[in-house]
C-alpha cells in the first residue's frame, strides 16, 4: 500500500511536473492555477440556497477528488492526461443537476486536456465538442444563460492561451537541445581537427628523429663529430616539433567560444535575426574565454527577446595584453539601466579583471564592448648558446652555494 501511494505521488518522466523540473523550476509551479478554484466558494453566492448543507456535503466529496485528478493530471504519465481530464469534465457534469459550483471543475478538465489533446486543431475540436454538451445539459437543467455564456468563453481563452504556452516551452525545449547539439558537434570537430594535426605533425617528426638517432648511433664508433651533429639536429627537430605541438594545441581552449558563436547565430536566426561573428582569438585563456563565452550567451539572449533587431554582429580585437569583444545589433536600443542580466554581464567582466561598456541610443541599436585583460608572457631565446649560458649560470651559483 505505502508503495502505491509512493508510486501515486512520483513524478511520471513525462509528466508536466517532470518536464517543470528539467527546466528548473520547481514542480509546484502548477499549483497556482488552483487559485481559480476559488470560484468553488464563491458561486454560492448567486444562488438562493447559498451555502447549504447540500452544498457543503457536496463540496467535501467533490473537492478532494477534484484535487486528487488535477494533481494526476500534473505528476501523471502524458498519455494518462486525457482521461484525468475527461473525469474532470464528467465530475462536473454529473453534479451540475444540483452543485452549479461544479462548472469549475469543466473548466479545468478543458484546461488539462489541451497537454494531450495533440495538434491546436485537434484541441479545438475537443472543446467545442465539449461545451455544446456542457450547453445542452444546463439548458435541459435549466440554468440561466447568464450563469452559463461565460463558461464556454472561459475554456476557450484560458485553453488557448496554456495550449500557447506548452507550444512555446516545447519550441524552447527543441531550441535547446540544437544548442547542446551545436556545441557537441563544434567539440567534436575540434577534437577531430587536432587528432589529425598531431598524427600529421608527429608521425613525420618522430619518423625523422628516430633516423637521425640511429644515424649517431652507427656513426658513434667510427665519426665522433658526425655523430654529434646528428644528435644536434635531432634536437632541434624535437624543439620544432615541441613549438609546432603547442600551436596547434592552443586552439583547443577557444572550443566553447566559437561553439558559443555556432549557438548563438542559431538562436537569433530562429528568432528572424540575421547574425554575423569572426571566428574568436585561438590563444585566449581558459577562464578569459569561458567568461567571454557567458557574456557573449546573455548579450544573444537578450538581443532575441528584448531588442527588436534585424541584424546582430560580433567582432573579436586581440591585443598584447588584452581581448576585445563587441557585440552590436540594430534594435530599438534606448537600454536606460542595468537588468538581471546585464548586471551578471558585469559581474562576469569584473570576474575577469575587465571593463563593460553599453552604448544604447533610443532607436539607433545596442552596442557592448568588453575589454579583458590577458597575461603578458617574455619569450626566452632558446638558441643552443641561450641554453648553455642558462646552463653556466645555474652551475656557477650551485657552486657558489
């Protein structure tokens, strides 16, 4: 028994409840729409009987089972929805002869059926079919129309609109999922891209020092100097190979930048905004291009809901000592202070050392600006005489210690 309860409880993986979590938010989000069940309490008070024990005893029946399936309709597997709903509508109907207060739960159960009732037509179709029902039996009861023309108006207009809703959240949910697409696909031809440099690269160079190596070797006995200069080569090829190794390895930390870009132009183009982007720096820090990858993720989702723009474009400036990124569309502009995620665009640039800059005339676009700081490396000349004298200096001071 406490299992089925258990099982009762629990979230089916499909359910409304499920899909609310994997957005984030909290699966009790729903439950605000039992705020309009108020109107169970409140139709009494058009009618002469009011709160009458018929009524009261009626409402202790009907209420709990009427939560019971709005709850399954929420945490219950997507294909068991319809019949919750249609209990909701035959609950309503079936107390109508005597509890007018049940005309709540028809709205709801029109409500709940728009999760499984499949296509916009097909929805349509099913609260049509169900209202000139609902208009019948209370005709045949009846009831005023003035009690009654609002209802099929009400299952309309809320219908549509959570029907919209679900229309929207699955669009976002698809969105999403050719976004984590986009950056899987851009990872992977990255990793593609230096699997085949490095088989390239290293296959010639160390086919190349292992001939020289066994070249010194027969020379060892017979030319002391060839010998050695064969052993010299070797090691300026493996130096060569050691410098060519890290270029084309120093592109694999900008991965998340450019696939950002790659997700980015997704996003605005599903959005009727026409993007343009140069490819990011190859040689950028870590944490600098993560934070860059952040901004560059807030600044597009702000373009696609908020700035009204046809045109986006992002360009890349690499300094000595610092990055530039600019971001640059053609909306409304007219940005007059800091929202939620312009102020996390600051507090990322700020992570990083850098500066935000906003530039937002009314009707003349938005432009952002960040500037972040990179580490200055010194290059030490690692010429054989550079080495050797390194090599002095740190045996002349162990001498001296």
């Amino acid at each position: 028994m406490h299992q089925r309860i258990v099982q009762f409880l629990t979230p089916a993986p499909d359910s409304a409840a499920a899909r609310a979590m994997q957005r984030g938010k909290s699966p009790w989000t729903d439950a605000v729409h039992l705020l309009w069940s108020a109107w169970v309490f409140v139709v009494p008070v058009w009618n002469d009987d009011g709160w009458s024990t018929r009524w009261v005893v009626t409402t202790l029946v009907s209420y709990p089972l009427f939560l019971m399936l709005y709850y399954r309709c929420i945490t219950g597997p997507r294909a068991q929805v319809r019949a919750g709903a249609l209990a909701l509508v035959l609950l309503s109907m079936s107390l109508l002869p005597w509890y007018p207060s049940g005309l709540t739960y028809f709205i709801y159960g029109c409500v709940m059926l728009c999760t499984s009732a499949g296509r916009f037509r097909t929805y349509l179709g099913w609260l049509a079919g169900l209202n000139v029902v609902l208009l019948a039996e209370t005709s045949l009861l009846g009831y005023p129309w003035q009690a009654v023309f609002s209802i099929p108006l009400t299952s309309f207009i809320i219908g549509i609109i959570i029907k919209a809703e679900h229309a929207s959240e699955e669009k976002d949910a698809q969105l999403r999922l050719s976004h984590e697409e986009v950056r899987r696909l851009a990872a992977t031809a990255e990793r593609e891209r230096i699997g085949r440099d490095l088989h390239d690269l290293l296959g010639h160079t160390l086919s190349l020092i292992t001939l020289k190596l066994e070249l010194s070797r027969k020379l060892f006995d017979r030319d002391h100097a060839a010998a050695r200069r064969e052993v010299e080569e070797a090691e300026k090829v493996a130096r060569h190979a050691l410098a060519e190794v890290r270029s084309a390895v120093s592109g694999i930390h900008a991965t998340d930048l450019a696939a950002e870009l790659a997700s980015a132009r997704l996003l605005l183009e599903s959005s009727g905004v026409c993007m343009e982007y140069e490819p990011p720096p190859s040689d950028l820090p870590e944490d600098t291009e993560r934070g860059l990858s952040l901004v560059l993720r807030e600044a597009a989702t702000n373009v696609a809901r908020h700035a009204a723009a046809s045109c986006a474009k992002v360009d890349f400036v690499r300094e000595p000592a610092s990055v530039r990124m600019r971001i640059h569309d053609n909306g409304r502009g007219g940005i007059g202070g800091d929202g939620n995620g312009l102020r996390g665009m600051r507090e990322r640039v700020r992570s990083l050392g850098g500066t935000l800059e906003i530039s937002s005339p009314l009707r003349g676009g938005t432009t952002l600006l960040v500037v972040a700081p990179l580490p200055v490396l010194r290059l030490v000349a690692t010429s054989p005489q550079g080495i050797d004298g390194v090599a002095a200096a740190a045996q002349g001071g162990h001498s001296a210690a």
